[in-house]
C-alpha cells in the first residue's frame, strides 16, 4: 500500500498526469450529470425521435455562441405557446357560441442574418365546425402584413416559407427574407416584430391554443443536426459510454492476457505453446475487417462489439512481454517456497505470480483505453455504431453522411472530435505518466 | 592427372559444408518460415470463414451465385425463353437444387467450411452483389486486386516516409538528449493514441475547407489528366493529406520509442569504449548504436505497419481513397457480404505478408538470430 501511495505522490510531479487526471474526473462527472439528468430510457426516446420530439428546433444550427465569435449576427431559435403563457392570449366570448382569441407575441429582432423559418402549431378542440384563423404580422417601421386565413382542423401546422400564395402576395422569391426587410431592400430591418394570430370557434366549449416556433440560425450550447436534434444530447451521453467502453475492453483484455500468459508460462509445455501459436495466429487476423464483418452480419450491439474486442485482443504482443517477466517471477525464491507449503497450482498463479505483474499492468491499463474509445468511434464512423446509443462517434457519422465538412458545418464534426480528443489523450498523458514512474528504465532516459 | 577421390568421412564433411552454405540456409530459413506462416494463415483465413459462416452467410453467397447463373443460362437458352413462366420457374428451381447438390452444400457444416477454406486460399472469393470493379466485373477477386495498388501506394508511402524519418530524427534527438525538440517530442508522444482518420478529418477540415489547397478526397482529379505527369502530380496532391494523417498519427510514438532505444544501447559499456578509443561519432552512432538496436526497431515497426494496415480501412474512407478499406466501407453500406468476407481475407494475407517480409529483415540485421540454424 505504501508503495502504491509512494507512486501516487511520484505521479503528482507529472504534470501530464495532472491535466490527465483531472480530464479523467471531468469526464466522470459529466457522465454521472449525463446520467442523472438525462436517464437512459429518456435519451434513448430522445435520440431515436423524429420530428414530433425535436419539431422546435432548427436543422444544421450551430451552438449560440458562434455569435461572439462572428461579426455578423445569427438568430437564436425560440418556441412559444399560449399553453404555458409564453404568448398571450385574450379571450372574447360573442353570441351564438362564437369566441374569439387573439394570440400575440412580439420580439425583438436584432441580428444580421435571417432566420431558417416559423411555423404555427395550431391545437384546436371542437366538435363539428372547425375554426377558422387569421395571422397577421406587424413590422418595427409599422407596415402590417397580412399572411394568411385558413380553416384549422384538430392539428394544423402552418409553415410560413411553404405558403406559394403568400410569395406571390409579398412579390418576393422567398418569405422570410422578405417578412424581415424593408420594402425593396434586401438587408435586414431590425427591431420589434409582432405576429398576431386571431381565432375564431363557432361552438361553445371549443377552445384554441397556438404555439410559435421560430426556427433561427443557431441554437443552444452544441447546436442542431440533421434531424433537428439537440447536439447536447448525445455529447453529454456519449461521455459515459466511450468511458464505460474504453475503460470495460481495457480492463478485460489487460486481465484476460495477464491471466492467459500466467497459466501458460506456469504450466509450460504444451498450454505455453499453444498459447504462443494462438497470438501468431492472432496477428494475422485482420482485426478491423473481422469487427466489421460481426457488425454487418451479427450485431451491433455495444455488448457484442465489447465481448468480441476484448475476445481479439487477448492474443497480442502484450502477451509475450508478460510472459518474459512471469519467466523470471517463476523461477525466484518465494515462488519455490510456495511449491514447497504445498500450494496450489492456481493458489501460485494468483496469489504469487499475477500480484507481482500490476506495477506493469497499470500503465498498460491506462495506455489501453484511448484506443478502445477510438474503436467505438471508428466502428460508429463507418455506420456500425451500436444503432440505439447516443455515441460521439455517431455524431461525426451523420455528419460524414451529411457532407458537414464541405457545407461547413464545421461545428458538427469538431465537438464530438474535440470530446473524443480529450478523452484519448488524457488517458494517454496518465498512461505515459505511469509507464515512466512503474518503468524505472525509462525514467532515466 | 591426380584423381580425387573421397573417403566416406570426406563425403559427409562436404555435404555439411554444402548444408551450411549461407545460400542453402537461407532458402531453407525462407521455406520453412514460409511454411509455418501459411499454416498460420490457413488457421487464419479458417477463422474468419468460420466466423462469417456461422449464420451460414458464406452458403448464402454461393447459393446466390448458383441461383443467378442458372437464371441467366435458361433464360438466355432459346428453349427457356420459349417456355412459359411457371414450367420455367420450375425448371430453374429443379436446376438449382440440382447445382447444390453437386456443390455440396448439403453436406455438414464442417466439411462446407473446409471447402470454402481451400476457395478463400486460392483467392476464389465469389461474385459481389452489387459492387463492381471499373473493368465492369462482379468478381471480388478482381475488383479486391483492382483496388489493392492504391492502397498500397498509401501505406507503402507514408510507411516509408515514417520509418525512415522517424529514425533520423530519433538518431538527432539521442545525440542530443534533453535539448527542447527532446522534451517536446516526449511531451507531443501520447498524440499517437489518436488514431489516423481523426487527423485526417482535422487536415480536411484546415486544409481542404480552409485554406482550399489541397482536395478533400479522392486519388485524382476528375476527368484524370491525360499526360502521365499530370496525372502524377494531381495522384501526389491527393496523397498529401491521407499520407500526412497516417505519418501523423504515428510519428511522435514512434520518434520516441526509437530515440528510447538508442539512449537505452547508447549507454552501454562497449559505446563508452568505443568513445574512450577516440572513434568518429558516425562510426560510434552507425556500428556501436544503430546496429545492434536495429532488431527492436524492426520488431517496432512490424508492430506499427501491422496496426496501420487495419487502420488504414477508416482513413482511405474518410478520404475517399479508393483503396481496400473503402471498398470495404462501401460493402457494409451495399451489405455486400462477398465483398465483405473477401477483403477481410486478403486483409489476412496482406498481414501475413508483413509478417513474413520484417521477419525476414530482422533475421538478416541480428547477427544472433542465425537464419536456419
């Protein structure tokens, strides 16, 4: 234990293994908050959602901050609805059953660029005869535009950038610009902007409710991709499981190997031989190709993928450097001494021989995981990421499917890349840190 | 005129001096080494047959093959295009189940396997379903060879440019031991956990949408310039970047492994004497330090190509590199399971390959491994 402690304070004069460790801890936390405030079930709907969960948001937005780094201004995207007060309402109650609601929300609108589109989600309760709705919508210079009536049924969406009567009424080539700029300019107007919707039931009881969704040209921390869905979803969620990943194959395939080459070396003859056979023909197969092939044909289940990593990397190099230094361990003294008590074959093995091989396990360990998270990212690359978890490395596959890098969506690819960047290299810096302190050799050098 | 002759015991003598000439040896080495890593891949390719044939997918792909020829051939004859469609189906059907049979793929899975192994050694790998090669053929042999040159053109490149780089500078940096570029280059060596096609989407990203220099992808410009220099030129521009991200991911690592190596030998007592008798640091550094570490430099770089081979598969896609790897890429998105099982094949013999070229190299540099002894 003192020795272990003795190691500890060496690796704090690394300051490698600093910044390590404490990226290590961050990540842990970000996984436990991931966890937490996101339960599994939860991300999952989330992820595997379409339209319905993600119909606020923006398609291929960057995170809102960009703003401070661009000179001109992009929109943020908002929704708001007169079911939770965002927008108001005023109810007037006529003859014959008739109300009326008018629905409002005003804006401030300051940027420099124009936003993607608005919608209206217009929820309706009614009986028999359906309401009708009017939307009007009020520039900062006071010109008042009329967009549209139509007849609403249970649902209605109202898209502003697909209604062909509205451009041919707005002489423009598309709506929005043409709702956000002065008469005959093409910049944008900037200023207070209002939309007024007005509704009207023809049934007592019938009710009207709207929601507004304005999708800007960016949106919250980690921006949008393809399928409208939040980029903070899967980076958070992906930090528990490149962790889990990274650290469960390191963890197997280090003790898997260490055990393997103890039996062997311990037993010799024949269980050493084959040992050493089995890691030539191990260097042989053609590892990647072999995960693809499970990937395509078997599954692609996280699980499947771990157990058949794990299962390929037992049989490496790695083996062979074990087992010089089990050689050596066999031969000394107290090991002799063991034989002579009378212990046990598997007694020797695992209470004599593996305990001496941690001091090298560790590094080796540590070192490890960089490459098992890169794994997953790679297999989730070439679209055999595990198909139902949020991962980073599925980040970076729909953005590779969706051509992010030549339409510039730059941001899509360098989050999860960013992420993934300090997950592998903080394990590196540690694992590095670690080899020089358990291999004195090295330290000299 | 005197007439040799040979006492028995001068005949076994002579015979031993023949069995021990270095040319004799080594092609003895060369055989049996030969022989040892076919069994290996034998054992090898047996896997990975074994392992994509476990939902029978390797039957599907012949079954498949059958199934079309038979189709094809009636309904090309002119009695099968005569037919009407049901005495035809019929007749095709009573054909394939016919062609199975002969194939044996009614026999036990065991025995499938086998046959399928000696298809797979003699590289009779099926016809893909949907890829084909730029000649126009459906067979994987030929479009996995018609894509083999690019690939190897990459690694053969970068692999080269990184062995020999990487030795120079690790050589300098030794000699100066402790110096800045020293320190940094032991600081910057955990980047190489970072594998290749991660750069690689990085060097795009600056290079290629950035700066707009270089292409994103691809191994020519399209239409391919006619002149033979043009088309080097334009074949190098494209190398630059998937070569660079595959120099890239590698190199600090191994800089540093070797500059490890030639500190850890140059500190032995035999480099001290050789120091002390006054020699030329050139003949110290080439025939006290680099000689005897070449072994565990070539042992290093076995290592490297060997990971770099597989990993290779996911820079060429990120590239668009129209090597093995993409091939392979395209073949999990077209679900191509010929493709998919041929390459991973070739991708055995390619390692085996390796394995039998640096062992052989390793073999010729260490004096203590005695070829054929």
């Amino acid at each position: 234990m003192n020795n272990l402690q003795a190691s500890f304070k060496k690796l704090l004069q690394y300051p490698s293994a600093l910044v390590g460790i404490f990226a290590i801890g961050l990540l842990v936390v970000v996984s436990a908050y991931a966890m937490i405030t996101i339960p599994y079930p939860e991300a999952i709907r989330l992820w595997r959602g379409g339209e319905e969960v993600w119909y606020r948001n923006p398609k291929f937005a960057p995170p809102a901050w960009f703003n401070l780094f661009s000179s001109k201004k992009f929109s943020e995207s908002f929704a708001v609805g007169t079911m939770d007060g965002g927008m108001n309402k005023v109810v007037t109650p006529g003859t014959d059953g008739i109300t009326t609601y008018e629905m409002t929300y005003e804006f401030d609108f300051s940027y420099d660029v124009y936003p993607q589109d608005m919608l209206l989600y217009i929820d309706a309760t009614f009986n028999e005869k359906q309401p009708f709705t009017s939307v009007e919508w009020i520039t900062p210079d006071g010109r008042t535009i009329r967009i549209s009536n139509f007849v609403v049924g249970d649902q209605y969406t109202y898209r502003f950038s697909q209604d062909d009567k509205l451009v041919a009424k707005l002489r423009a080539e598309e709506v929005i610009p043409a709702l956000f700029s002065a008469p005959d300019s093409d910049t944008v107007l900037k200023g207070i902007y209002k939309l007024v919707v007005i509704g009207t039931t023809f049934e007592p009881g019938a009710n009207m409710d709207v929601e507004f969704v304005f999708h800007g040209q960016v949106y919250g921390l980690a921006g949008t991709d393809h399928a409208r869905r939040d980029l903070t979803l899967p980076l958070l969620w992906g930090a528990p499981v490149a962790l889990a990943f990274g650290l469960m194959a390191a963890i197997g395939t280090s003790m898997m190997t260490m055990i393997i080459a103890a039996v062997g070396t311990w037993y010799g003859s024949w269980v050493d031989q084959l040992i050493q056979r089995i890691t030539e023909v191990n260097l042989v197969l053609p590892f990647f190709a072999i995960m693809i092939m499970i990937g395509t044909f078997y599954s692609r289940s996280i699980w499947v993928i771990l157990s058949a990593t794990i299962l390929l990397s037992i049989f490496t190099g790695a083996i062979l450097a074990y087992r010089a230094v089990f050689l050596q361990v066999k031969e000394s003294m107290y090991v002799e001494a063991a034989k002579a008590y009378g212990a046990s074959n598997t007694r020797i093995i695992f209470v004599y021989l593996i305990p001496r091989m941690i001091p090298l396990l560790i590094p080796s360990l540590v070192q490890a995981v960089p490459a098992f998270v890169f794994l997953e990212a790679s297999l989730a690359v070439i679209g055999l990421g595990d198909p139902i978890l949020p991962t980073w490395g599925k980040i970076i596959q729909d953005a590779q499917a969706n051509g992010a890098l030549y339409k510039g969506y730059y941001y899509w690819v360098l989050e999860p890349a960013a992420l993934l960047m300090i997950t592998g290299l903080a394990f590196a810096f540690l694992g590095f840190a670690l080899d020089r302190i358990f291999n004195p050799r090295l330290r000299e050098v | 005129m005197s007439v040799t002759t040979h006492t028995p015991s001068e005949g076994v003598a002579l015979r031993k001096r023949i069995a021990n000439s270095s040319v004799v040896r080594i092609g003895r080495y060369v055989v049996m080494r030969l022989l040892t890593l076919f069994t290996t891949v034998v054992i090898g390719v047996y896997l990975t047959i074994l392992i994509a044939n476990m939902g029978g997918y390797v039957d599907q792909i012949i079954k498949g093959q059958i199934r079309d020829t038979i189709t094809q051939s009636i309904a090309n004859s002119p009695t099968g295009r005569n037919m009407d469609p049901e005495t035809r189906r019929i007749l095709i059907e009573e054909q394939i189940a016919l062609e199975e049979k002969r194939r044996g793929l009614d026999t036990p899975i065991a025995i499938r396997n086998i046959r399928h192994l000696t298809n797979a050694l003699q590289l009779d790998l099926g016809r893909a379903f949907n890829i084909t090669s730029d000649s126009g053929s459906k067979q994987v042999r030929l479009i996995l060879l018609e894509r083999l040159p690019a690939t190897l053109l990459l690694m053969g490149t970068s692999q080269l440019l990184l062995f020999f780089s990487s030795v120079f500078i690790a050589l300098n940096l030794s000699r100066n031991y402790g110096s800045f570029w020293d320190k940094l280059v032991i600081a910057l060596s955990p980047s190489s956990a970072v594998p290749s096609w991660f750069y690689g989407i990085f060097l795009i990203l600056i290079f290629a949408a950035g700066f707009k220099m270089l292409p994103f992808g691809g191994m020519v410009d399209s239409p391919p310039p006619s002149n033979t220099f043009d088309y080097a030129i334009s074949v190098l521009k494209h190398l630059l970047l998937p070569g660079s991200a595959l120099l890239l991911s590698s190199f600090f690592l191994s800089v540093y492994n070797y500059r490890t190596f030639f500190l850890i030998y140059s500190s032995e007592d035999y480099v001290d004497m050789a120091r002390a008798k006054g020699l030329h640091p050139k003949d110290i550094e080439r025939r006290y330090i680099l000689r005897p570490t070449l072994p565990n430099i070539i042992t290093n770089f076995s290592l490297l190509i060997i990971g770099l081979w597989t990993g290779a598969l996911f820079t060429e896609t990120v590239f668009l590199w129209p090597g093995l790897g993409r091939t392979l890429f395209q073949a999990v998105g077209l679900y191509d399971t010929p493709i998919i099982v041929g390459s991973t094949i070739i991708y055995a013999y390619l390692l085996a390959m390796t394995v039998f070229m640096l062992d052989f190299m390793y073999a010729a540099v260490d004096p203590r491994v005695k070829i054929g002894s």
